[in-house]
C-alpha cells in the first residue's frame, strides 16, 4: 500500500527555516563572526576582499641642514700707530761736546820759485800767493818748459777762519779763462764749465790748487804722527771727490819735510804726493801728481821772494 502524502502546510515551513539558515550563516561570514554552534558547512565559500593598491608617500628631501651663519659684527678700528719716542739718552752717555777748531793759520803773501819736471822736460814754475786785507786771496801758478808756456791755474776766494774758501777757479790760456768751476757759497753748489753737472758743496771744499795751502794749514793745526787729513777737491771736469793724505814713511830724501801720500781713488789712480817743511810753516816744498815722465808733474822749491 502507498503512504499517505505529507500534509502540504508542512512544506513551507521547512523552505521557511532553511532560508533562515541560509541568511544568518551569510550575515556571519559578512560579520567575521561564526556561531559557535553552528556546524561549517561541506564547501566554503571564500570572498577575497582586495584592498586598494597602496601609493608611495614622497620622501622628505634629505638635505644637510646648513648651520646658522652668526651675525657679522665690525671689527673695531685700529688705533694710529703712534711713533715710539726714542729713549732719553742720559747725559752720561751723551758724547762730549766737540772741541773748537782753531783758526787755521795761513801764511804771508809770497812768490814760491820751482823747479818742474812734466811730461820728460824739465822747466820752472811760480806760485803766487796773495792773501789781502779785506779778507780775499789770488793764488796762481804759472809754468814754462822752455820757451812755452803752459796753461796758467788761479784760484780766486775768501779767507775765514776755516781756511780758503775759494769761488772760482780757473784754467787760463793766453790770459783768458778756457774752463773754469765756481763755488757758490750762498745755493752751497759747485758748478763746472766744461759739464752741466751741480754739485752740493761740501763744507771746506778746495780746487785743484787751493787745496795745496789749505792742507799745509790742516797739517799745522794737527800735526799728529800718523795722523790722516781729509780735504773735498773740485776738478774741471765735473769731478768733487774727498782726497785723504796719510803720513808716508820717512826716508832720506824728504829732508826732514812730512810726507804725505792720498789714499788711491781708483784702480787708475796716478797718485797724489805731498812734502810739508815744518820749517816753513808747513808750505809746499815738493809735489808730484802722476808720472812726471808723462802725464804727471812734479815741483821742488827752488827759490822764495817775499
């Protein structure tokens, strides 16, 4: 026999509960969350939830911080330099004062007679000298070689006490000056004919003929044993060079006169010789000056008329 059929109400309330079922255990998974009775059922289903791609945040920019620059101030500003005084010299250590020179003495007028030797040939000179009374001098040497005459030098100053102080001197052919050097006293310069050359004029400067008596007046006032005399000369040419004479050692022929020789001004130097007769107040008795066999001279005192 066949079974009676189910009642037809039971079938919806069946279809009912399992879509109940179905909901809750669908709300579940969408929670995360399971019932704890709640049997897994035969196949999951698995829903990948992708999250959005995740962008890369910029980095900060690494720089090296750059340290504060503190602030500029001014420098402060120097003080002037002020010059350092130089110390007190004390009056132990400061030299003595310098003694007065005394008046140079100078002799008498007079004509000096002598014999010359120049250039191999023998001849005569004259020296003049002629101090006045208003406090001027001529000084002048005249020369022959037989019947010529050779060019005459004078030298035209001052007397003081200091000595010669010439002004002019000249080189005279036939009477006339051909070259000559004047000493300016008052703008101190030495100017020369034959060069543009000015020269600042040292104290006591002579020229190539006063400087003879102004030496014998030096060697009076200091007549010191190996002593050394120092005189400026003016030559023509524009030359003012500080001659310097020391004592010679004596020898038979300088008679008992002081010889002197000047210190060598160069490589070609011909020399400068002096003899001095304390005698006669220290005047020039002999002189040579170069070679006299052939570019120099040399004189010896022969005669002397007052």
């Amino acid at each position: 026999m066949r079974a009676p059929a189910a009642p037809t109400r039971a079938l919806p309330r069946a279809a009912a509960l399992a879509l109940l079922a179905s909901v809750v255990v669908h709300a579940a998974l969408l929670l995360g969350e399971r019932p704890r009775d709640e049997p897994r059922p035969a196949r999951a289903v698995t829903v990948a939830v992708t999250a959005p791609p995740r962008l890369p945040m910029p980095l900060p920019e690494t720089t090296t911080p750059t340290p504060p620059t503190p602030p500029t101030r001014p420098l402060p500003k120097e003080a002037p330099t002020q010059p350092t005084a130089p110390a007190p010299v004390e009056a132990a250590d400061a030299p003595p004062p310098a003694a007065e020179t005394p008046p140079l003495r100078l002799a008498g007028p007079a004509a000096w007679a002598y014999r010359l030797r120049q250039g191999g040939q023998d001849g005569e000179a004259l020296l003049d000298w002629r101090p006045e009374p208003d406090g001027r001098y001529s000084l002048r040497l005249t020369r022959r070689i037989g019947e010529r005459t050779l060019p005459a030098w004078e030298s035209l100053g001052q007397l003081g006490s200091s000595g010669l102080a010439p002004e002019r001197f000249a080189l005279q052919r036939g009477g006339r000056d051909r070259q000559a050097v004047n000493f300016d006293a008052e703008e101190r310069l030495v100017s020369f004919s034959a060069s543009p050359a000015q020269l600042a004029l040292p104290e006591g400067a002579q020229d190539r003929l006063s400087w003879w008596l102004q030496l014998a007046a030096l060697v009076q006032a200091n007549p010191a044993p190996g002593g050394r005399w120092r005189v400026w000369v003016a030559g023509l040419r524009g030359e003012l060079r500080e001659w310097v004479f020391e004592a010679a050692e004596a020898t038979p022929e300088d008679a008992g006169s002081l010889h002197l020789r000047r210190q060598r001004l160069g490589e070609h130097d011909p020399g400068v010789e002096l003899w001095l007769d304390p005698a006669r107040g220290y005047w020039p008795v002999r002189l040579r000056q170069g070679d006299p066999e052939t570019r120099g001279f040399e004189i010896w005192l022969s005669v002397v008329n007052s």
